[in-house]
C-alpha cells in the first residue's frame, strides 16, 4: 500500500496544502493550524489513512508545524514591544495546565470527538467574524484572578484539542477585552508556543505505538507533513499579505468566518455521513 508512487503524491500534498495553509494565513491573518487541520482531514483519506487517526494525524502534524512558525513569530513581536509581558507571566501557567487536559483528551478519544471539537469551535469563530466589527468589545481590560486563569485554561486546552496556535482564539478573546490588535497578535504569538510544544510532544507519545499508523510517522505526527508544509507555507505567505493589502479589513474578516463555517459544515457533514 505504501510504495514510492505513494510516497511522492504525499509528499506533493504536504507542499501544497503548505501553499494553501500559508496563502491564506497570510491574506486572512490567522494561524496556518485553522487552515492546515482540515485540509489535511480531506486529503489524508486519499491517501488510505486509516479514518480512526485521520484527525489525529491532522491535529498533531499541525501542531509541529506551529512550533518553528512561533518561534520566529513571538521574536519578531517581542522586538516591537508590542508584546503584553504582564498577561503572559499571569496566563502562562493555567494556559499549559490547559494544553495538558486538552492533549490527554484527544489522544484518548475517538477521531470523530475531535472533528466534533473543531467543527463546534470553528462555527463559533465563524460566528465571530461574520456578525461582529472590527473593533467589537464586551470590556475594556481582561479580568484578573481565577477568570483570567480559566481563560488560559480554555484557550489552551481547546487549542490543543483543535491543533491550533494561540492566535484563533487568542486574537479575538484579546481584542473583545481591550487589548490592541496589534497587541494582541503579538502576544497571541507567544501562546502558540506555549501550546504547541506541549501539546506536540503528547501526541507523539500518545500515538507511539498505535498499529494504524502510515509510515514515517513519529507518534501522530506526520514528518513528511512536517517537512514538506512548513518551508512551503513560510514561501506563500507573503503572497497572501500582499493580497490582503488591496482588501477592506471587514473583508478579510468576513472571508475568514466563511471559510470557517464551510470548514465545519463539511466537518459536521463527515460525522453524520
């Protein structure tokens, strides 16, 4: 079944899901872990991937894919002082605490727990962007103490589950308490590191020995999709910023919710077919 024709027709969809992923990060100004998950969970079945670990596979390769993209991100940030140092000291914590719960449910659950998560969430977000401004707030500053620890806390293990960076939920929980959106991003950029090491790290233990896995997989980490998507997104994504300057900014929010909620429609669509 897995030959070197099968081989080199992944690996041409690892490039261009990497293509996609970086266009449209770079247009729509989110993390390639939004896009990368569910291109990768309608390419995978093509290629015989067994439908129990078809979104595992995709959350964890997504998930090692967000940790080089965060490193060079949060550096650029923190240059900029953009960067909210406070938050992070006070979030970090609760925010792995998250990652931990998160990552120990999705490798034990059913595939189909995790579509269910990420269809959910995604509707939610393309809810969000499609009925909500630019500047939509519900208060000024974010709450401190334990409300701000549940936020970590929700941010984390939700983003785990999802194999998703800080920024799809980050930015906007940000941005609807106060901060900047330029704030925001950049300290959302420091939160996909927070989660995405961990949380790779669970998936490739939690995968180490299951039998369906293809070959040259690390757990439930694709290392041709690691390989191939990373330095293929970070090429398209200029391509996607320079399209996104001749966009209104209510545009590409707009654009964004809709690709969301035909993300998870097709999703929910999956689950009940």
């Amino acid at each position: 079944m897995y030959d070197v024709g099968w081989l080199l027709a992944l690996a041409a969809a690892m490039v261009a899901t990497g293509v996609v992923s970086g266009t449209l990060a770079g247009l729509l100004g989110v993390g390639g872990g939004i896009v990368i998950v569910p291109l990768l969970f309608n390419v995978f079945p093509f290629f015989d991937i067994p439908d129990a670990i078809q979104m595992k596979l995709a959350v964890g390769t997504s998930l090692a894919t967000i940790i080089p993209t965060s490193i060079v991100s949060a550096r650029k940030h923190r240059a900029t002082g953009a960067m909210d140092e406070t938050l992070l000291r006070s979030i970090w914590l609760p925010m792995m605490l998250g990652v931990a719960i998160g990552t120990a449910l999705a490798v034990h659950v059913r595939g189909e727990g995790l579509t269910a998560v990420f269809a959910m969430v995604a509707l939610l977000v393309a809810l969000n962007m499609g009925f909500t401004g630019v500047d939509f707030r519900v208060a000024d500053k974010m709450p401190e103490g334990p409300p701000r620890a549940a936020l970590g806390m929700g941010i984390g293990s939700v983003s785990a589950m999802m194999g998703i960076g800080g920024g799809t939920l980050g930015v906007p929980i940000l941005s609807m308490f106060g901060h900047p959106i330029r704030a925001a991003v950049a300290t959302s950029s420091v939160f996909g590191l927070i989660i995405s090491v961990p949380a790779t790290i669970g998936f490739i233990w939690g995968g180490w020995n299951d039998p369906n896995l293809p070959p040259w997989s690390l757990g439930y980490v694709s290392l041709i999709g690691f390989a191939l998507i990373v330095p293929s997104s970070i090429i398209a994504t200029p391509w996607g910023v320079k399209l996104a300057h001749t966009i209104k900014p209510l545009w590409l929010k707009r654009a964004f919710g809709l690709f969301l909620a035909i993300t998870s429609l097709r999703m929910f669509y999956s689950l009940f077919t």
